[in-house]
C-alpha cells in the first residue's frame, strides 16, 4: 500500500494524478430500521465465527455515546468506513464515533461483549494493510476526538487519540517547539506513535514513542489505565512500539524540544544515472551525518512512459549557517534537473507531502529494515526495478541512525534500533483497475530485495503477515509482548495490527 505516491517527501506529490473514486461495489451488511429502532443485525467477530447484535443493543449504544454509531445507509457512513487506500473497500457492521474516553471504553465494551466482533481502530486511516477498516465487523472511528494541548512552560504537549500529527506540528512550532511525527500532515498520531514514530526529527529527538511521557489508554476490558514509567510501566513499555495490540490510547503526553521554525530543506531531482551515487551517499549520511539532518531518496518510474528519475528529500533543521557545508556532500552530486531545497518554515514541510484526493488510486507496498546498502542490494535495485505504464513504481527509504540508535533495543517494544533505514518499494494503478498482475510483479521485485533486510516497520505491516513473521520481527522483545497480551488483552480483540497472539 503505497504512501500517496512518496509521502516521505514533497517530491513526488505531484508525480500521483487525481481521479474520482468509483462506487463501492461491496456487499452491504444487512439491516433495516423500523420505526422503534433498528432491527437485529450480522457480524462476524474476530475469530470469524457469526453472531446476531440485537437491534435493542445497538440502539442503546446509540444512546449511550456523546458521539455517534453509524450503520450502512446513514449519513456519513461511507466516509468513516473509507480509508486512504481505495484498494480496501469494506463495509463494517457498525461504526462507532467516540468523542472522548467514556465513548471508547462503551464502544469496547460493546464489541468484547457481543462475542468479540472483528474490532479495526481509525485514526488517519493511513493504515497500508487496510486494518484500520474491515467487512462485517466494527470500526472505532476516532474522527471526532482531536484535540492538543500545550504546556510551553514544561515542554510537555498532550493530545487526544484521533488526533492528526499536522495538528501537533502547527500547535508546538507556533512556540518554538517541536518533537518527532511523521511527514504527512493528515497521519494519525495514534497509529504513528504507538508503531514507533518515524519523522523528519527522528535523528535528532528520537523516534516518537522516544519522546512518550505517558498514555491513557482504553484496554480490552474496558478500563481506562494510566501507564508511564511509573504507572503501569509494563503497559506503557508494550505501547511503545507495539502497535496497537493492547487497547485504544485516548491521549498521548509528549516532550517537546526547542526548535526554530525556519529549516533548510525541501527536494532535489536527479537524472536516473545519479542513482547509484546517491544510495552511496545515503549510506555515508546515515553512518557519519550530523543528527540534524534527514536525507531521504526515492528512485521512481512515473506513469505515462516518463524518464525514471532519482530524488533526494532533506530537512536539516540545524544552525541554518551551517547548512551549506552539511549539504555539501549533496551538491558533489552534481546539478540537478530541479532543485527546491531552501531556507523554509518546518511546518510547510510537513504539509508539502500530502495529495489533494488520495483516495483515488489503489496501491501496493512491501517493506523492511537493511543494515547496510551494499553493492550487491543496489546492483539488485537497479537491475530490476521497471516502469509500468500508467503507473508508478519507485524505491524509496526513511534514514535511522542519530538518537534513534543511542536508545537500547529493549528499552521499548520497538527493537529495531541498529538498522539504517526502512526501505521501501511500491506499485500504485487507477482505481477499478484490475491490480493483480501489478502486485505479482513488486513480489517478485521484492524476492531480490528481502534477503537483504531484517524485520520490518510495524505500520508498514503486510495484511497476511505470519505470526512467525512477527514473532521474528520483535525479536527478543517477543516473549515480552506476549505476556503482556495475557495480561491486557487475553481474548485478541485487538487483532488488526501487528498481532502478537496470546498465549492463554
């Protein structure tokens, strides 16, 4: 599932062209209101069995909510069961749109006690494997609870748990504050930070969850907990990295650094033939560059029969004097086809990667950790990666190294501390296209590749990952994980993630 055409950078937003999303063709659930209420209705629950929800319960859940439930055939329905990738059109059950604590906790309890339903938690809906949506089941649509609150005089940001990151990033920066989100304006903070927490800032602050005060967070039984390292320090250990196994937080405590608002950065093209050089270069700034700086690169076959080109994506947030010299390595690269890199506000940055209708292509994505970028995987890279009419198909990777490396693998259920990068690869097509014989070709693409990577990032998790997979993927936080699953959600009512099965 690709992230809108390059999301790590601005580069390529205008490379995806916009087209309307076609109408759903999946099957409805099937219900029908009467005038009392609503009539009883079919859903599956996690472990597929099919269970009958008396048209009563739903109605009083119904009444229970400060916000909404929203059934097939009403108002808003067909939005909040969208996600970003068109390639996932399913129709849940119900959805239920909290607007604070007290909605999730009755929301989670509903679900748990109607046999546990097939349960998909929604923030951004940016969720590449489609997990944030499901057929027959229910979703918690956290649309409606978005908020942020800022301590300037402590450092300290609070949000709530359907809030986007864009939002942080425009509250903090307006003080000269900053911590570690994404590179995409319209990303679930929830579902970023509690996989990890990528960004343009990782090197320099740590990764999201590095930056994690505290939590609450709503767990399978429908408890409201605190957890930090002193309340519930096993709980708040899992979140950090765990993706979502253990329940729905509803607000986030972060640190936040001083930070002017003016960096230097933005995008560099390249003719293909400089694609070698700058997976060299990317490999040397991620071993010796100075924690300030973010260096990103894609390499991408547009649609429609253009030259592939090769891109590099920077945001030095350094002493803006300094920026020429640490940017000298990129300029040894030669001139480029287009050069936006400049002096500008972090915040624009943030917002330069995201599209206008990101709804309207479908799109495929496979993904892993390298340690290194030896010859041999860009030999790989360049050898087989290909241009597919109308479609783009690009490489594409976010650095590691700086603060994220210095925090030990065990410290957080995110293990992966050592790595280089997140390499990527991904194939999008127009809607209602037939995609399969796209998808075959990035899994073949992706055969040389994967020999060269060690685990993988948990939000960029494959729908039919195995349990052996992800066993392998938190390593010996693993066991760990698993414990704490016995212990916070031992039914598995949290399953649509990087699913750490319980054990009891």
């Amino acid at each position: 599932m690709l992230r809108r055409a390059f999301v790590r950078s601005s580069l390529l937003a205008a490379v995806a062209p916009s087209l309307p999303v076609r109408p759903s063709s999946a099957t409805a659930p099937k219900v029908h209101r009467i005038a009392a209420g609503v009539q009883d209705l079919t859903a599956v629950t996690g472990d597929g069995r099919t269970v009958t929800i008396p048209g009563r319960a739903i109605a009083d859940l119904r009444s229970s909510l400060r916000g909404g439930v929203l059934l097939a055939g009403d108002d808003g329905y067909d939005q909040a069961r969208r996600i970003l990738n068109p390639s996932f059109d399913k129709r849940p059950a119900l959805v239920a749109q909290p607007t604070g604590p007290a909605d999730i906790r009755a929301a989670v309890n509903f679900a748990r006690d109607h046999g546990g339903l097939l349960l998909a938690v929604k923030c951004g809906g940016h969720s590449h494997s489609g997990q944030s949506t499901c057929d027959r089941g229910m979703i918690i649509d956290l649309s409606r609870f978005r908020d942020v609150w800022v301590d300037e005089a402590r450092r300290r940001i609070r949000l709530t748990g359907g809030t986007l990151l864009g939002q942080v990033d425009h509250e903090a920066l307006a003080l000269g504050l900053a911590t570690t989100m994404g590179t995409v304006s319209h990303t679930g903070a929830g579902g970023l930070i509690t996989g990890g927490g990528f960004g343009r800032l990782a090197r320099r602050f740590g990764m999201s969850i590095d930056n994690l005060l505290s939590v609450d967070v709503v767990t399978a039984d429908g408890m409201l907990r605190r957890a930090s390292e002193s309340d519930n320090p096993d709980l708040f250990w899992g979140i950090r990295g765990g993706g979502g196994n253990f329940g729905i937080v509803t607000s986030f405590e972060m640190q936040l650094h001083p930070m002017t608002r003016r960096i230097v950065g933005g995008g560099m093209v390249f003719p293909y033939s400089k694609a070698r050089d700058i997976l060299r270069l990317f490999e040397e700034i991620g071993r010796g560059g100075p924690d300030e700086l973010d260096f990103g690169f894609a390499l991408v076959h547009p649609p429609g029969g253009a030259q592939p080109i090769a891109a590099v994506a920077i945001c030095y947030s350094g002493p803006e004097a300094q920026a020429e010299r640490v940017l000298a390595p990129v300029r040894k690269l030669g001139t480029p086809l287009s050069d936006r890199v400049r002096a500008m506000d972090y915040v624009a940055l943030q917002r330069s990667g995201d599209v206008d209708d990101p709804r309207a292509r479908g799109s495929y994505l496979k993904s892993g950790f390298i340690n290194a970028m030896p010859d041999r995987l860009i030999d790989t890279v360049l050898a087989t990666l290909e241009g597919h009419p109308g479609r783009n198909t690009q490489v594409f990777a976010q650095l590691s190294g700086g603060a994220i490396a210095r925090v030990a693998p065990g410290a957080t259920a995110f293990s992966q501390r050592d790595v280089l990068c997140n390499l990527l690869a991904s194939i999008d097509w127009k809607q209602g296209d037939d995609p399969s014989a796209h998808v075959a070709w990035l899994r073949r693409f992706w055969e040389g590749v994967e020999p060269h990577t060690q685990g993988f990032y948990v939000n960029d998790i494959e729908l039919d990952a195995t349990a052996a997979a992800v066993r392998a993927n938190y390593r010996a936080n693993h066991d760990r994980l698993v414990a704490l699953k016995n212990k916070y959600d031992p039914g598995n009512l949290f399953r649509l993630n990087a699913n750490v099965k319980p054990s009891v």
